[in-house]
C-alpha cells in the first residue's frame, strides 16, 4: 500500500519526498539504504526492537556516503504477521544534515515498482538534536 502513514519524530527539519509506512519484502528482494552526510562524524542507526542491524561505527571510518543492503532473513522475521517496526536514528552531534534513501530491490538489483520507501533530508544545526524515520517491514505474507 504506497503513501501509507509514516512514523517519525519532529524534533528536526525535515524535507520529504517518500515516505511509506510500510514495505513488504518478498523472497529474493532486499532494502537498499542510501545514506549522504554532511558533517564531520556521522552518527546513525537501524533497530528494531530487537536489535540494531547497523550503525555508522559497524560501516567503517566516518565518510559522506553509506550503502547498505539488508537481505531479506528468516531471522529478521516480525513476532506476527503485521510485521516488524524498523527505526532509521540520527544524531546531529557531528552532522549537520541527512539524506536518506531506502528503495526496495529485486534479486538482480532494480528497484522493484514504486519501490522508494523512504526519501528525505533530515537537518539541524544543534548538536543536541536527534531525529528518526520508522516504517513498518514484513516479511511473508499475512495469513
């Protein structure tokens, strides 16, 4: 369901351009996250509420652009058929602005229909700011 409502925080500006609240990923498809940089030290994450999947540390020395590819596993299966809530998290400590990017891929890497699920700046130039964007995964079908 494309444009459905989105979880987020307002606690920075933010510049929308997609924002679906939800993404099924079927078996051979995976997110695609795009993160640019502007600032000194990234800090960034995804969690669920189970664990955190990646963070700026775990992808190398600070640098301005972040790819990470998050295949689709059994074992990021939600606790039910509605799926599982996935928070990107952002700190302005080190940075002044975000871009995120998170496309839904096919197996040979091409998005897949209207596959953007999140496209958005994030800024802020107080470094005791944070931010989030939160959208709802699943990964089989519900039934």
């Amino acid at each position: 369901m494309p444009n459905d409502e989105a979880a987020s925080s307002d606690d920075c500006k933010r510049t929308i351009r997609v924002a679906r609240g939800r993404v099924r990923v079927n078996n051979g498809q995976h997110l695609h996250y795009f993160i640019t940089v502007d600032g000194s030290k990234p800090v960034f994450s995804l969690s669920c509420k189970h664990k955190t999947h990646f963070d700026a540390d775990d992808l190398g020395p600070p640098k301005k652009n972040y790819e990470v590819i998050w295949e689709r596993t059994s074992a990021d299966e939600g606790p039910n058929d509605d799926g599982e809530f996935y928070t990107f998290s952002m700190s302005f400590i080190g940075a002044l602005k975000y871009t995120l990017l998170v496309a839904l891929h096919d197996g040979g890497h091409n998005v897949v229909e209207d596959g953007v699920i999140v496209d958005a700046d994030y800024e802020s130039d107080d470094p005791e700011m944070s931010c989030n964007e939160a959208w709802r995964v699943r990964t089989k079908p519900k039934g």
